[in-house]
C-alpha cells in the first residue's frame, strides 16, 4: 500500500537541487552517497553552474529535469526555499526536503519564511520534510537524501535491515547510528525531522508503524506537536509486535501552575511523558549506547525472554552484584526447583551456589559435557524466562561450544557477560546469544527489555467509561459546587454543608455532629491553609464561631479581592491515609490522571503515579501500588487495612469527571481524598475545578 510519505522515504526518484561537485559540501554529499551505494532510482542535480556532477549530466532548473521527480533535496537558502518549492509542484515533484536553517529557530524574517513555507504546503498537499533538516536515507533501497559523513565512517551495511532511527535532531541521529552500526545493527530508515513545520514525529512514526521494513525504532525527542497521533502510532506498533526505544530530552518548570493545583506541579511534562511511554509500552532509554544495546537485544525478539532472570557465573561475588542489579532494576532471580538444583549439583562443588545466583566455579570449565548439562536443564526449566551467563574471556570461550548448541536448540534467550577479550563473541551472536562486555551495560539494556516483554498484552489504557449527565458549575467555582460535580460520578462526599454566616455554621455544625472543620467557601482561593482560611477540630458552638471570624478575617486580608461565599462545615473524619487525586489536560497527550500522598506534603515529598486517561479500577490499582506510600493502605505496623476497592472506584471517578467536562475545565483535584478502613470506603476532604486559561 502506497503512503504519503513514500515519495520522501522510498523515493522512486530523486532531484538534487543546489547540486555540488565537491563530496564535502551538502549540496554534493548525498550525490557522492547516491552514487557510491548504488541507488538504482533516477538521480538528477540541479544547479546552473555545472554541466556533469558524479559523472552524471546536471540540469540548470527543475523544468529542464526530463523524467518525473518523486523528491526533490533542496539544498538553497531559506528565503529561496518556498518559491523553489511552488516551482517543483508545478513540474509534479511529489514531496521535498528542506536542509536551509534560518526558519522559525531564527525568529523574525525566519519564523515568517516558515509560515509562507507551511502554508505552502497545507495548500500543495506536497509531503515537505524540514526546515533544517540533515535528511533521511533509506538503507534497503540506498536512497541517501542525508549531507552526514556517518555514512562514510560507520562500518558498512551489507544486507537489508530492519531498525529505523527517527529524531528531533540530525547530530543524535547520527551518533546513534554510529554505535548501531558498530554493534551490527542493520537499518532501514535513517530519518531526522528538522524543525517539523508541516511533518512532525508522530506523523514519521505511523509510517513507520506501516513499514513493512521496519521491526525496531530508535527515537529521539524534544517535544512532541501531536500526541493523539503519537498514541494512535505506538498502539499500531504494538499491535504489529514491533518496538519503540525513546530517548526524551529537557524538562520542563511546571513550577508556576502550582499557585492554583498540586496537580499541575506533579504532572509535570516530564512525568506526564513517561507516564505516556509506560502505558504505550515505549522502552524510555537514558543515553545512545542503551539505545544501541536495547535494539540490539530486540533483533532476537524470536527467543522467548521474561523477567524471570537465572544467573549463572563462575564467581560468588559476581553472581551478588548482578542479583542486587537485576533486582534493583525490577527484574526476578527466583529461587530454582528442587528438581533442576539438585541437577546442578551433580557437578557443582558443595561451596558453589545452585540456587539462583549459580556458581559454578572456575573448575566446571574443565567438563564441558557438564556445562551442556546445566545450560540445557536452565533452558528447558519452566521457573524461569532468561539466562545470564557471566564468564570472562577464556572461560566463555571454554563453555562457548556448548553455549551456542543449547542456544540454537532452544528459543529462550540467552545473555553472556564477557569482561574479558573472549575469541567467541561472533560466534555466540551469531547462534542468537546477546554478548556484552560489561556488567552495567547489560542491566541497562537487559532490564528494561525484559520489562517490556512481560509487559506486551497487558491493560494499559482503559475503555472509555459510560457517559454520565453531569453539568459542569460556571467557572471559577466555589468547593461546594465542586463537590457536587464530583459527586456524580460516584465519589464519596464527607458531611459536609455551605453556611453562609456564623448562625448557619453552628446550625450545620450541630447537624453534623462535633468535632467539625471550618474553611472559607471562595472560588478565588484554590488554597485555603496559606490564606489561612482553614480551622480543625472545633469542638462547640463557640469555637465555630470563633473559627468563623478568624477565618473570613484571615482570607479577606491575605486575598481581599477574593469573593467570599461562606464557609463549609464539615465533620472531622478518621480514615487510614489521605491521597490526592487530581486530573489535568495536558498540552501534548490530552487529559491526564495523578496519583500521590495528599495533604500538605504532597509536594514535598512526590511520591506520585500518573496515566493518561481514561482509567478503570485494574489500572487505578496498580497506580496505587506504584506509590511509596502504598505500605500505608496496607496495614502498615498494624494499623487496620485502608478500603482500598473504593480508593481505586474514587479515583476512576475523579477521571472520569474531567472526561465528561468540556474542555474549559482544565483540571480537577480531589486533596485530600481520605482514604477509610476496609468496608468504610473514602471521603473526598476537598475538591477544586480549575477553568482552563484564556
């Protein structure tokens, strides 16, 4: 099936305009690598000055180009480019690629050159990659469209590949397929996006998805500009069973918003991305060389891998390190059967290990047909998914016959750990054994790989939930409209009344029963304890009163543009914990739920969880459980288990709430949600709506 970006990606056809003579300039390079490659499609320079280029006759203009383009490189000056561009789309060129900077990163004349060149395209239709752009190079059709010398330096490519490197930068891109390449990866697509004034990563990404080329993709991100389309892509990767291993760079100070929510704070953009990447089953790496590793694991996807780890190595002290490693990485080291230790002893002396970590000691070398043995019973053994091997040098050479037979007999996945020199590394990669030749390498390729293995099929993105009739209060909105919005989607409510004056406090506070806890009722102040709007514990008639004063007095001085409702009454309640729950949009991937320890040191500490939504209980559970916190809710030093089922039903709906309102509300928050013993369910202590900004 033919798609839009085929003309940039898998050109049929290429014009080189701004064509150079020289190799080491961007208007010559590509020619040089089209040529030296072996690109068997049409390739045509273009530029005035010369008559041949690379042995090949060079036009001097698109019009006197013969045959039909599918792409044009332009390789001109930014205020050229889109006057370029209307000439290649009235002779039929299908798609461009734009190298010139001094486009919107220039501001001014530039971010005006960009806006003529988007509207260009909008208008066209033509598929334009760019502005400063490096290029792309599509490796199984030898399509160079890229000014990068990695090319020229990286070992050579010498059969079809199926790894794509998709980034927001042309240097990343470039240094990564210079790791790639020396581990032996083989690529399809090397693609950077330049500035993305009319094609972003997402849209490169779906076609990805669709390529049927491509099995792994290596991406490096800035900011994504379309996190629907982002989303929908990952999930087409998934479904095809193929892999996304990001690098995201920077952060970003959501420092600001926090005047109005805690919410805002803690679902930072940061966060917010690897919440997105956790639920898309996206592998986030930290640096190139985890990248490189990480694919490089991924081509043995035909192995079966899990994070049920065995460990075996020729040294006690090794065998710790990488069990508090893989340990500390999330990964399991369970303790082997009876059955399969008692296998291992056979040949393991009484001061080796057989229960997992295994050592087998330095002298198991000697007897290789034992060694074949304890390879063969760990592969075959149903306790576990994957089998680490750690032996250095001439010790992995000694085990390595045996090594690489079980390793062809048996699909499950194999790893050795080289810290040597071993002569046999190609030769066990070739039989399907991943090789590293450090300890820390392979925990931080190895661990997160195997994650995502386990984690491929599982509930990430819930069902959108049943609509609820529900109206929204106008905006900005005191917390006793807020409770009652929230309140519709199921969420319990402690007793809880709006006084308008002092009488109607006590009235309310007696109907509620003492103790009670006072706050201000404004829609102007989202944070009542700092404007001292908030009195606990009051005991009698007299002390409402009391409360009633100092609080209305405290929040008209601190805030005495605030308009003042009343205040709410509420009932002291006791429960085992308090959490917050608060849902935001935000600005990439849409509505957004966080999870954290509430009250007042929800920040202080960020101890948070957070999931693009919609959610349902099964995800609210594990967003739970991801909290440090969770010991709390768990009978922690006997206190009584928290009412966890209904925490998870709460925070369902406190989502679903912002789903169901329009788009002026930017955000809910439910701090502090106390959580009650089990069977006592919660009650919501406060809540906020937040309109969305002008």
């Amino acid at each position: 099936m033919t798609q839009p970006l085929d003309p940039l990606l898998n050109p049929r056809s290429i014009a080189m305009i701004g064509a150079s003579a020289d190799p080491g300039r961007i208007g010559g390079m590509p020619l040089e690598l089209l040529t030296r490659f072996g690109y068997a499609g049409g390739i045509y320079p273009v530029n005035p000055k010369y008559q041949e280029v690379f042995g090949r006759r060079c036009f001097p203009d698109i019009e006197s180009v013969p045959e039909p383009v599918d792409l044009a490189v332009l390789a001109i000056a930014a205020a050229d480019v889109t006057p370029m561009l209307r000439r290649c789309h009235a002779r039929g060129v299908r798609a461009a690629i734009v190298y010139a900077a001094g486009f919107a990163e220039a501001g001014g004349e530039g971010a005006r050159l960009q806006d003529e060149l988007e509207a260009f395209a909008a208008e066209s239709g033509m598929a334009v990659a760019g502005p400063n752009c490096m290029g792309f190079a599509n490796l199984n059709t030898q399509a160079y469209t890229a000014f990068a010398s990695v090319f020229k330096t990286a070992p050579a490519q010498g059969g079809p590949g199926t790894v794509s490197l998709l980034t927001q930068s042309g240097n990343v891109c470039a240094a990564v397929y210079a790791i790639a390449r020396r581990l032996g990866l083989p690529f399809s697509h090397f693609i950077n996006t330049g500035n993305e004034a009319c094609l972003d990563f997402s849209q490169y990404l779906e076609y990805l998805a669709a390529d049927p080329q491509t099995e792994i993709v290596l991406g490096y991100i800035e900011q994504l500009r379309d996190g629907e389309r982002f989303i929908r892509a990952c999930r087409e990767l998934e479904r095809q069973g193929k892999l996304l291993i990001a690098l995201k760079a920077g952060t970003t100070d959501k420092g600001a918003q926090a005047v109005q929510s805690h919410t805002s704070a803690l679902a930072g953009d940061r966060r917010v991305y690897g919440a997105a990447f956790r639920q898309l089953n996206v592998i986030e790496a930290t640096d190139f060389a985890q990248m490189a590793h990480l694919a490089s694991l991924a081509t043995l996807r035909h192995r079966s891998a899990g994070k049920r780890v065995a460990v075996l190595t020729m040294s006690g002290a090794l065998g710790a390190i990488l069990a508090d490693k893989f340990i500390g990485a999330g990964l399991d080291l369970p303790d082997l059967p009876p059955d399969l230790q008692a296998v291992l002893r056979g040949g393991i002396p009484d001061y080796g290990m057989v229960g997992n970590p295994v050592d087998v000691t330095g002298n198991v070398v000697n007897d290789p047909d034992f060694v074949r043995t304890v390879l063969q019973a760990l592969a075959t053994s149903a306790a576990i998914d994957t089998v680490v091997v750690y032996a250095p040098g001439y010790m992995l050479d000694r085990m390595a016959g045996a090594l690489a037979d079980v390793s062809r007999q048996h699909p499950r996945l194999f790893v050795a750990i080289d810290t040597g020199l071993a002569q046999s590394r190609a030769a066990l990669r070739e039989a399907g054994v991943a090789v590293f030749e450090d300890l820390g390498q392979a925990v931080s390729a190895l661990a997160p790989y195997l994650l995502w293995c386990e984690a491929r099929g599982e509930k990430r993105i819930a069902p959108a939930p049943a609509p609820v009739s529900a109206e929204v209060p106008a905006l900005p909105c005191n917390e006793a409209d807020a409770r009652a919005y929230v309140a519709a989607f199921g969420l319990s409510q402690a007793q809880a009344r709006a006084a308008r004056d002092a009488d109607e406090a006590v009235a309310d506070a007696r109907a509620a029963g003492y103790p009670v806890a006072l706050k201000i009722l404004s829609p102007d102040i989202p944070h009542k304890t700092e404007a001292g709007g908030v009195a606990l514990n009051l005991a009698d008639d007299e002390a409402v009163r009391a409360a009633h004063r100092a609080v209305t007095q405290a929040a008209a001085q601190a805030r005495p543009d605030a308009r003042i409702d009343g205040v709410m009454v509420q009932k002291m309640e006791r429960g085992v914990a308090e959490i917050l729950v608060g849902a935001t949009r935000d600005p990439v991937f849409g509505p957004v739920l966080t999870v954290g320890l509430g009250g007042v040191l929800t920040e202080l500490y960020q101890d948070t969880s957070h999931r693009l939504l919609p959610v349902d209980e099964d995800i609210a559970l594990q967003m739970l459980r991801e909290l440090k916190a969770y010991a709390l809710l768990d009978g922690y030093r006997g206190k009584p288990p928290a009412d966890v089922a209904a925490a998870c039903r709460s925070i369902v709906a406190v989502g679903n709430a912002l789903l169901a309102a329009p788009e002026a509300v930017a955000e809910i928050e439910v701090n502090p949600m106390l959580i009650k013993e089990a069977g006592r369910g919660v009650a919501v202590l406060d809540a906020l709506i937040l309109p969305a900004t002008p």
